[in-house]
C-alpha cells in the first residue's frame, strides 16, 4: 500500500496537464490546484480503501470528476427544457438577447442613476422607474427594493412596528429557501395575530380581532399553492371595510402580474391595479416572476405610506443597483408601449401545443430517432417559481432516452452548456415549451453526444 501511495502524482504534475491547464485559463491557477487536490484526495482515499485499480487510472478517473465538477459550478447558461417557465433554481425569468442589449445600452458606461439632468442637481435613485410602476399599477406612488421579501419586511417594520399585524392562519405560508411570513412579521417588528382558520376565515374573524393594538391586515397570496374544498378567505375589497385612520391593509400579490388579459388567457390573480383598485392601501410583488424582469421587489399605492416607506433607514440596506433599475426601466417601458408579450413569461406560455409539438418532432427528425422508441407525448408546463400554482400550459415533450433515466439526466447536466429535462415514466424527457429557439442548437448536440457516446444500441 505504501508503495502504491508513493505512485500518486504530486500537485505540480497535475497542473501541468492539458485539461488542468485549460481550467486555470478560464478560471485560474487557485481554483485548478483546488479541483486537483480534491482529486488527489479521493484517489489517496481509494488506495487506502484497497481498490485494486491502476494508481493511474484511479487518478485519471478522481481527476476527470473533479474537473468535470469545478466546470459546472460558476454562473453559467443553462438549457431550460423541463416545462417550467420560471424554474427558481434556473434563474427563474430568461431576459432574452433583446433585452439585456437595450440594458447594456444604458449601463455600458456612466449613468444618471442619482442626478437630475435638466436641473444638474442630485436626484432621487430611480425616480422614473417608481414613476412608471406607479402609474402601470394605478397607484399614486411606487417603491422598489432588492426583492419581495425586502419589501414586505420595509412595510411591516415602517407601518407597523411594535403592533399586531392580522393575517388568516390560511395564509401564513412558506416558500422556497424557508422564507416564512410569520418570521419576516416578527422581524419587521410586528405581532403576528393569526385569524380563523387553515381553510376557512371570514370577514368576521377578522372583525372580531381588531382592537387598537392592531396596525395592518396583512393579505397574503398563496404562492406554491392552493386549497380546493371547503375553504374560503375574505377578498380585498371585503377586508378594506375594516380600514381605518390607524390600520392600513397590505396586499402581498407574490408574483405581481400586470396583464389582466392576453389572447384568451385571462389571470386568475388579481393585478397590482385590481387590488388596489378594490381597497389595499399597498400592494408588494415581485419583479422576476410573472412581471419578466430581474430581481425586485415593488411596493405601490397610497402616497402618503410610500413616502414613510422612503424615509425607513431599513431602505438603505435593501435598496436595488442601477442593473435593477436599468432592467426594470426596460421591462415597464414594454408594458407601457403593449409589447409585454415580447417578454419571456407571456411569449413562452403563449406559444401554444401545436407548435411545441411540431418543434419536438423536427428535433427528433434531425436526430434520426425512432419515433416508437422516442415518442413526443402531450405534457403541460407550468409558470413556476410560485406563480399561479394551478395554472396549467399545454406543452409537449420528447423522451430522448427510454432507460438508465437517471444517468441521463446526469449526462445532459453535465454537457456544455447543461441541458435540464426532467425524469418521468422511466425515461428521460425534454420539454419544448422552455426551450429557446437560439438553444436548439446547443441542445441538439448534447443530445447527439449522448446517443453516441452513452445510450447503448
């Protein structure tokens, strides 16, 4: 064993070799002497283990894994075709070439992030972008922080500190990455009163809990969820009849969609607008959802809140860069102009079965694949990232591989860019409602490395 411990190359060798060296060009020379001493490690612990492989081939094998590893783990693109529009852990909304180049426009160099132009002196950060979301929104004045969760946590600890925040035991969810309402009420300094029940509350429960200690009411939208049955929460315009001079209602929307109506899709969540419209002094959702911008949170409504909202030192910690503001200036622009069906979220879910399908099956003609063995079957995509949980798009998918699934999937992940599918019915599928046209491309030759390299005849 001695002996063969001894046969274990030293670091420097490592580095030499051709696929180490092409690692810490990209990367650098730290982060490559990294993924070989992990190498090394496992090889070492392998002798020790007495694998009766060829020392070589021990380190041969350690280092391709550990290569293979360092290469996947920096920010990279990544292919979508599970069927999820806005995946949370694929970067949720794609901003598109089209977008990011009107951005990179405005960021390439200096900007007026902080100074009015027509009068030369400092301005307020992202007076335009609040202005324009107000306005989409109906609102008489808009905030923007670093994410709904931000957002929520300013109004509370503005609004509401030191006071009971009522909110429906209905509501009192977690999302994901452990994101709880009633841990962000405790530390925007409010006391959570829960009221009614997990799926009934009416208006009266919440008459009942009103007394002075009371602050806000708190709706909140029920994100990667839904109650069916027997179950009921007052609407926003019920529970505006319990406003009043001292306790102002919150509506979190979640994901904050702008369109009321698009072809024959009409949202079963209510929009900024709606919701105040119907009685919420303020309204909280998210830029990267159903919106179709980056990370963001946005608060609108009455002037009044939004200003004491502006004034909370809490600001300054969760306020956006010029990235965000420059992004969100270019999403609302396109609302405002009628184009927001050029965005990711509405120009996926739009495309309709026919025409997924029909892509499907020209990807599988390119590939020459046998259309028994490699069917396209009808599938649904869904919004994603906690977006109109019982929304449902037709979609369909290709089963590229009809067993050894798993390896699959670890196959295509590891190509260059990753391709994600999804595992189903023992195969291995890829969803074309997600996949850009500009990907097809990189999809179609991981697929073919995969059919020659790993499915077996």
């Amino acid at each position: 064993m001695k002996e063969r411990l001894r046969q274990i190359p030293k670091l420097d060798r490592l580095l030499q070799r051709e696929d180490v060296a092409a690692l810490a060009e990209r990367w650098g020379a730290a982060y490559a002497a990294t993924a070989c001493r992990t190498a090394l490690d496992a090889a070492r612990r392998r002798v020790l283990a007495d694998d009766a492989s060829a020392v070589s081939t021990l380190v041969d094998e350690e280092l391709a894994a550990a290569l293979s590893d360092a290469r996947l783990r920096p920010l990279q693109r990544v292919v979508n075709a599970t069927g999820v529009l806005h995946h949370t852990n694929l970067g949720r909304v794609p901003f598109g070439r089209d977008l990011l180049q009107e951005v990179l426009s405005e960021l390439s160099g200096a900007c007026c992030l902080e100074i009015d132009l027509a009068s030369g002196k400092r301005g307020v950060r992202g007076d335009f972008v609040r202005e324009t979301a107000a306005r989409l929104c109906g609102a008489e004045d808009a905030l923007v922080v670093n994410n709904n969760a931000a957002a929520v946590l300013l109004v509370l600890s503005a609004l509401a500190d030191g006071r009971e925040v009522l909110v429906s035991r209905g509501e009192l969810i977690q999302i994901g990455g452990g994101f709880r309402i009633p841990d962000v009420i405790r530390q925007g300094g409010a006391r959570l009163r829960e009221v009614g029940t997990t799926n009934v509350t009416d208006l009266e429960d919440f008459r009942r809990a009103l007394d002075e200690d009371v602050g806000a009411i708190l709706k909140v939208h029920l994100s990667n969820f839904h109650v069916g049955g027997f179950s009921g929460r007052p609407g926003t315009k019920e529970l505006a009849e319990l406003k009043s001079e001292n306790v102002v209602l919150i509506e979190d929307l979640g994901s904050g969609c702008l369109v009321e109506r698009l072809g024959e899709w009409q949202s079963p969540d209510p929009t900024p607008r709606q919701a105040l419209r119907n009685g919420a002094d303020l309204v909280c959702f998210s830029g990267d959802k159903l919106l179709g911008g980056c990370q963001a949170g946005i608060v609108a409504g009455r002037k009044d809140l939004v200003a004491r909202l502006a004034v909370h030192p809490l600001l300054r910690a969760i306020r956006p860069d010029k990235f965000t503001y420059a992004m969100l200036q270019a999403v609302l622009r396109r609302y405002e102009l009628g184009l927001s069906h050029t965005l990711s979220p509405w120009r996926q879910a739009m495309k309709g079965r026919k025409a997924v399908a029909a892509r499907a099956r020209a990807f599988r003609r390119r590939l020459s694949l046998d259309a028994d063995r490699h069917p396209v079957r009808n599938t649904v995509g869904r919004f994603g990232a906690g977006s109109l949980p019982a929304e449902t798009i037709e979609s369909a998918a290709l089963r590229i591989a009809d067993r050894n699934a798993d390896r699959a999937a670890e196959f295509f992940r590891r190509a260059d860019p990753p391709c994600m599918g999804y595992v189903s019915d023992g195969g291995f599928w890829l969803d074309f409602l997600t996949v850009e046209k500009e990907d097809e491309p990189l999809l179609e030759r991981a697929a073919r490395s995969f059919l020659r390299e790993e499915e077996p005849s």
